[in-house]
C-alpha cells in the first residue's frame, strides 16, 4: 500500500538581516504520520543548523577584520559611519562566500566528477551534464550572487546532513540528492525567494534495508520482493556516485575461498616476486656441488649454462607463463564477478573496458610466449656418465654450441 507523503515548511530566518531572503526548506515523508511533525523536525534540525552556520559566518567575518587590522598602517585609522557600514556589509558577503564554498566543497568536487563521465557511461542517463557544470561554477564563482542565497543553499546541505542521520557517512550520495534538490528548486541562478524541498524517503534510502539485512554474504527477501545481499555504507555512497536513483548492492564482498582468490590477487606482484627469487636460488643450486653428483654437477656457469641448467631455464620460461596467463584469467573473471553491479557505470575502482582489453591481451602475450617456448623447447636427458666422470669430453651438451639459439625464446 502506498503511504500519501506528508509536507512541513519552515521559512529560513537568520538572525543577521543580511542573510533573511524569504526562502523556505520544505521536508516531504511518508515515515511521519502529519503534516505537523513532518514541520517540527525539520524546525527542530534547521533552527540548529541555522545557529551553527551563523556562528561559522561571524567566526569567519571576525577573521577577515583580524586580517585586515593587521594589514593596515595605523589601527586607529577613523572611518565615518557610512563607510564603517559599507565595510561591514562587505565583510559579511565576503564571509558567507567563503563559508558557501566550504561547505559546498564537496558537492563541487562530484558535480565535476560525474559532469566529466565518457558517453558510454551510465552515470550520464538522466543527468543534465550542463546543469552539472553550471552549478559547480555557481558555487566557485559566488562572488556576485547575494548573501542570503548563498547561505540558504549552505544551510540546505546542512539540514540534510543533519535529517539524513546515518546517511553523513555517504556524501556521495548526499551529494546526488542535494542536486536534484538544487534542481527542482530552479537551479542556483534563480537569486529570488526559493523552496527547497527535502525528500525524507530519498534521504533514508538504504538505512531502511540496513534496517533489515545487513549481512553482505547471504540473500534475504526484502519488502520489494526481491533477495538481496545486505547494505553497507559503501554501497549507499556509491550508489551516489554512479547517480543511481535508487540505493543498491553495487560490491559482493568475497566469502570463503574467494577470500583466498582475493589475497592472492592484491599480492600478486610480491608473490610473484618471491618466487622468482626462489628460482634464482635452484639456478644456482644446480651447479653447486652441494647435491648428488648427477644433480648439481657439471651444469656449467651462470653464464654458460649446461644440462639441467638449461632444461630448467625452458622448463621457468614456460611455468612463468603459465603462471601469468592463469593470474591475468583469474584476474579478470574475479573482478567481473565483484564488480558486477556496476560494470558500466564510472565510479572509482569499478574496471572498465580499457581494464578488462589491457588484461587480456596480457593473458594472450602471456599464452603465446609459453607455446612458443614449448614449440622451440629443446631438452636433453643428463647421461649418467656425468657423474662418474670429471672428463669434458664424456659429459659434454651439445646444445652449447648453439646455447644463444636454444635459450633465446626462453630468455626473452
């Protein structure tokens, strides 16, 4: 059954005249029961954060006067009243521009994030990337737009930070509403009187699922009837940041043996790294003496490798390939798998196709260098006579003599 949302409106008042406009924030809920308390919590949140903005615009205005004392010649320069007035106003203009690009600072930073999205991505449906830009620059450049405005647009943001509750840890997606709230209010170019209307419902999307299920690695029916896995605070500030209208899962958490899979892959570079020691160190193993005679004998140099030497060297050329195709495969299947519910939207750490190409072209490099290895291979079994003789002659490879022809595949 849908619930009739219920409306409540306060008209933003500050107690600096300069920042009265006549503007109103409205809060819109289906959670509340009336009218009535839908306009005593949103009176209750703005008349607090009205006071704290206020006290962060004197703040600042007492900083810029601090400044200025400072700069001038003489502190007791005497200034007539018209002046004094003029000097005050355009404190407090200058104050509230600042404050007004602080507070929007990250709102900013996203509108440029998602304005800058490639055609092919889905954080552009239903988005006006004009808009996007537009209002990131109403924000940096304020500096001609009235005090009043640029503090109830703060004061907006504020307010819902402070009704969304939980939802502060997801500026992401505080962000994305805070523009369509900005939006449906005529943009930030409108200077008149302005409502502002806050959609409780939207602002909680993704705490009432919380509510429900918060386990990441098993399904629950939800009221939608759908089985999903359990919110965390990741996925409701993503959701923001890939512009979705509604909160979703869009990370799987590993379980299990993908836990392992996961470790592997985050250390694959120093694992890798590790085991090329370890084959450095039976390199030179082979031909030191340290073994039985057959083993670690007669081997050659490290330079001029003989016998095992060189069947071990085609033998790590084409386990290293294999090793990385199987990386490069295992790779890409598992970040497909994780990244499922975003793939095709832009979000940071969500692979794209240029990821996925340069991956597998590393896993075919990696496939071919290894056939290639085994179509060149040219191994030869050690005769026992090695062992049993120090005689040149009896234990010499014949590979040794076209020892650049051999390895060449294998080195490179």
């Amino acid at each position: 059954e849908q619930k009739t949302p219920q409306l409540g409106y306060i008209t933003v008042i500050p107690t600096v005249k300069a920042l009265q406009g006549e503007h109103t924030i409205e809060l819109q809920s289906t959670q509340l029961k009336s009218g009535v308390e839908c306009g005593w919590w949103l009176c209750q949140h703005t008349t607090t954060q009205t006071a704290t903005l206020e006290k962060q615009v004197n703040m600042e205005v007492a900083a810029i006067r601090a400044l200025r004392s400072r700069s001038q010649a003489s502190a007791a320069a005497e200034n007539d009243s018209d002046s004094k007035s003029t000097e005050d106003d355009a404190d407090l203009a200058k104050a509230m521009q600042v404050i007004h690009r602080r507070t929007l600072e990250g709102f900013v930073t996203w509108c440029n994030y998602v304005s800058s999205a490639t055609l092919g991505s889905l954080c552009r449906k239903g988005l006006d990337m004009a808009a996007l830009r537009d209002m990131s620059a109403q924000v940096m450049e304020n500096s001609t737009r009235p005090p009043d405005r640029l503090f109830v647009e703060a004061l907006v943001l504020r307010v819902m930070e402070s009704v969304g509750e939980q939802m502060l840890q997801c500026p992401e997606r505080l962000s994305y509403l805070l523009f369509h709230t900005y939006q449906e209010a005529g943009g930030l170019w409108d200077l008149g009187p302005t409502n502002f209307t806050i959609d409780m419902d939207k602002l909680h999307d993704g705490l009432v699922q919380m509510n429900l299920h918060t386990n990441p690695y098993t399904r629950y029916k939800m009221p939608n009837g759908k089985h999903e896995l359990g919110l965390n605070f990741d996925d409701i500030n993503e959701s923001g940041i890939q512009c979705r209208k509604n909160v979703t899962k869009t990370f799987k958490e590993p379980a299990s043996m993908m836990v392992v899979v996961d470790f592997l892959l985050c250390y694959r570079v120093p694992i890798m790294l590790k085991l090329y020691c370890l084959t450095l160190s039976g390199y030179i193993y082979l031909g030191s003496h340290q073994g039985d005679d057959i083993t670690t004998t007669h081997n050659g140099t490290l330079l001029a490798p003989k016998w095992l030497r060189i069947n071990f060297l085609q033998y790590v050329a084409m386990g290293d390939a294999a090793a990385w195709m199987l990386i490069e495969a295992v790779l890409v299947l598992y970040v497909a798998w994780q990244r499922w519910p975003s793939l095709g939207y832009r979000s940071p750490g969500i692979p794209g196709l240029r990821f996925m190409l340069t991956h597998l072209l590393n896993m075919c490099f990696s496939a071919m260098g290894g056939l290639w290895v085994f179509a060149e291979r040219d191994f030869l079994r050690k005769p026992w006579e090695c062992a049993e003789s120090d005689v040149v002659a009896v234990c010499h490879d014949p590979r040794v003599d076209r020892l650049g022809d051999v390895l060449k595949v294998a080195v490179s």
